[in-house]
C-alpha cells in the first residue's frame, strides 16, 4: 500500500495551527491548509504491513491501507467511495476523533503513524467541493416505519442507513437544531456546523425526516412512537453528567460545562441567550482534565477569561507512551489540545474539597488538595490550597443516558453501570425497541458512536425484514 519505501522516504507531518493569539479572536477552525502534494506524500509513508492493525484499531473499521495508496496515487474519487462504505461522516470523524487508528498503526511501533485521521478529512472535504457527495435515496420503499430518538452521531448515522434500507425514518430531537452533541456540545473552533447541516440536507433528500423540540418522555409520549412506528432507535447519548458533591456546591456560578458550551454554540448559530454563562473578564476553574474540559477551555479563551485554571484528580500521564498501555494499545499518555497552546494553567492530582463563596451567594474560593495515585487518592498532609474563581466549570463526564422520562416509560432493562442493555443485534429487552451508541456503551467517541449506529440499523433492518443486505 502507498509507496513502498514511503515509510522511509517522508516524514509525518499535520497541517499547521493558526497562531492562538489570531485564533481566540474567532470560532473558525483552527487548522491552516495543507499542500495536496504534502497529503499524497502523507498516504505514501503507508507500509505493505500485511496485517494492518489500523482496522482494528478504528471502530468502523475503516480500510485505511486501501484510500491511503489511493490518495497517494490521486484517484480520489474512488478514495472516498471506499471511505462511506465504512463511514457516514468523515468529516466529523476527520475533525473530532482522537484517532485510535494512528495509535495502532504498524509504522506507529517505533516511527510517528500515519496521518490518517488528516488523510481521511481530506478524502471527504475534497469529495465534497467536487459534487460527489449526492443524496442516495432507495431504489424501492419497504412501507416500514422506523423512530430515531436523538440526533448525535449515533442517531444519524442510523437513520442513514435505514432509510436508504427503504424505510420511512423520523429523527427525533428535543433540541431546536438536529446534531446532537456535534451541534451542541462541541465548539466551532473544532468543527463549524454547516458541516451538520449539508450532511442533514442530504439525509433529507434520502427520505428522512427530521423533527425537533421534541423530548420523548417529557413532552411526547414513548407510548406514542410504539403506537406509529414498527421499530424505534434509542440514541439519545449518555447525558447525566457526574456531579461534584462537595460543600458549597450550590453557590452561583459552578455550572456544568454541558450548561456552558451548548450556549455558547447558540451564540455562534445567531441566537440570543438570556443569562448567558460567560467566562468574560473572570477567573475560571475547569474540573476535569479530558476533552470537554479542554473545550471549556478555548470556549474560555474566546470569551475572554481573566485567567483559566484545569484540575484533574488523575496524576499527570507521562509524556511518551506508557509501557502499560504498549502498541497497539490506546497510549496512556500526556496530550496537548489546541486549547491547551492558547493559555491557562493545567495541573494533576488535585481534588476540590469545597467551595465557598460571597454575601450574596457567589463562588469566590475554590478549596482543594493534592492528592495520591488512585484508587484511594489519599489527601497529602500540608498541600491543602485556596484558589480565587468567579466561575467553575464541572467537566468530569457522564455517567450514562438519563434514566427518568422515556427510558423509565418504556421500561427497558439498565445495566449495573446504567446503560441500556442490547443483545448483539443492538435490540432491548424490549421486542423492537433497540439501543446505540453511548446509550447503550456509555460515554465515549463520535467515531464509535457512528459504529454503533450502523450495527444497530443493520439490526433493525433484519428485524423488520427477516434479512439484512446492510454492512455489519
């Protein structure tokens, strides 16, 4: 695959970032563009590894060897043929995912990987400006009805591929614009959202259809979508975030940064926002160390933060690849974000004890202490500390989708760690009820979220129509 001494001959290389004293000042992406020449050079240093464990190590199985060789060779059409028939959305993927493949990539064991995540951005944009991304509606319509709740990744990514089975999808959002946590959770800065909305345009002209402000089990009842539809998709995300539970949790001014940042991308959509929260001219304090955090983080630059501070309980991961976590393994190891480069002060091990606040019921100080390696994160004696803060931002993940409204309506069976429970073809306890995505596994990645969506329209497909011509 590529060229064969290509591992040899070329170095990696990633496009450049806009300088951050230039980006702060906007929400447009934040890379530079990149030579074609630099990108075929790129799918050259593919290596004719026999066993290409970047397959594995891609949740949709992607067949990277096969674009990488044909982006060297420029037959780009056929690259991105190759890209969508494992992949709804490159171009999501190629923006936001952290790139498990390139962490399994053969070169990777003792060279920088490939850059496949770049390669593959490219294949899709590129496809794009040339017109060859068209709708793909069925060639019959099987009279099926299938409900999608949520439309995130996941969601999407089902719908597709039912509709273009021959079934009559319906997305349901209870947000105002469809995209789930691509519209609302993550920043412009990482993906600009007319991104969403020409893939939405196509689904559309595909036969899908896209109904928003409505959240199944609040304001439309489940019973509802088992009464009009033949089958039903729950993909509604793992959005119950975990909670600080220390003294002075409640004072004004410690939100949960999924409170934050869906605002902010309203701002940047045209919307007015009453009561905006707004980093603008204060101190903030970020807890959490993963990426909502940093995304926190540059929503905070741009707001323009006095100062950022990020904590994690975790200790500070090495700066090269851990020998716990060796090739072909995901690397436990210290990773700078775009936002990281634009300011603030990060630091580990450090747990909040509590926080204290004004007369009037603001946060003024946060309280914390250092701490040891888990799972006992025993405080040390005499590293007790006060921090001033105007603003905390609690970005510590999620612990599953929430549980009251629809999921309790429906009375799908929860696991011990509170996901929804699906057989091997993504369906429920309940008879054509089925699960995707982080509903089902939990909080995790845009790239297995759109994995999971297929597999589970492959799984609807089969149950509505004995048989299944959708990929696994």
């Amino acid at each position: 695959m590529g060229k064969l001494t290509g591992f040899m001959e070329y170095t990696r290389e990633v496009p450049g970032r806009r300088p951050p004293t230039e980006r702060i000042k906007d929400w447009f992406e934040i890379y530079q563009p990149f030579p074609e020449e630099s990108i075929r050079n790129q799918g050259a240093r593919c290596m004719d590894c026999g066993v290409p464990f970047c397959h594995t190590g891609c949740p949709v199985n992607n067949i990277i060897p096969d674009w990488n060789d044909m982006v060297f060779r420029g037959r780009w059409r056929e690259a991105i043929r190759v890209l969508h028939s494992t992949n709804n959305f490159p171009e999501f993927t190629g923006r936001i995912c952290p790139a498990p493949c390139e962490a399994s990539c053969v070169l990777a064991i003792n060279e920088p990987a490939v850059t496949i995540k770049n390669i593959e951005k490219t294949i899709v944009d590129r496809a794009w400006e040339e017109g060859w991304i068209v709708p793909e509606p069925p060639a019959k319509k099987t009279g099926k009805r299938v409900a999608v709740v949520g439309s995130g990744p996941a969601g999407l990514a089902a719908a597709q591929q039912l509709a273009r089975a021959g079934h009559a999808v319906t997305v349901f959002e209870k947000a105002d614009r469809i995209g789930g946590l691509l519209r609302y959770g993550i920043p412009n800065f990482k993906m600009e959202k007319h991104l969403i909305d020409r893939r939405i345009d196509q689904m559309r002209s595909e036969g899908v259809e896209f109904v928003v402000n409505v959240n199944i089990g609040v304001n439309k009842k489940a019973s509802d979508l088992r009464d009009d539809f033949h089958a039903i998709v729950l993909a509604g995300g793992a959005e119950h975030a975990r909670d600080l539970k220390v003294p002075g949790r409640e004072l004004n001014g410690i939100h949960f940064a999924m409170d934050f940042l869906p605002q902010s991308n309203k701002v940047c959509e045209g919307d007015a926002v009453p009561d905006q929260i707004l980093a603008t001219g204060k101190r903030v304090v970020i807890i959490g160390g993963g990426d909502t955090g940093a995304d926190c983080l540059g929503t905070s630059h741009r707001q323009g933060a006095a100062h950022v501070t990020q904590f994690e309980l975790l200790p500070k991961p090495p700066d090269e690849r851990s020998p716990e976590t060796p090739w072909p393994m995901w690397p436990m190891q210290l990773r700078v974000e775009s936002s990281h480069e634009e300011g603030g002060l990060r630091d580990w091990s450090v747990n909040t004890v509590k926080f204290t606040g004004d007369a009037n019921g603001n946060v003024k100080k946060l309280h914390g202490v250092r701490v040891g390696p888990p799972p006992k994160f025993e405080a040390k004696k005499g590293t007790e500390f006060e921090l001033d803060v105007d603003l905390v931002l609690l970005a510590m993940g999620f612990t599953g989708p929430v549980r009251t409204g629809m999921l309790d309506e429906l009375e799908v069976a929860i696991d011990g760690r509170g996901n929804v429970v699906a057989d091997s073809n993504y369906m429920t306890s309940v008879p054509g009820v089925f699960a995707a995505g982080d509903t089902r596994r939990g909080q995790s990645l845009v790239v297995w979220a759109i994995a999971e969506g297929r597999k589970a329209a492959r799984g609807v497909d089969e149950f509505l129509m004995g048989t299944s011509t959708l990929p696994q």
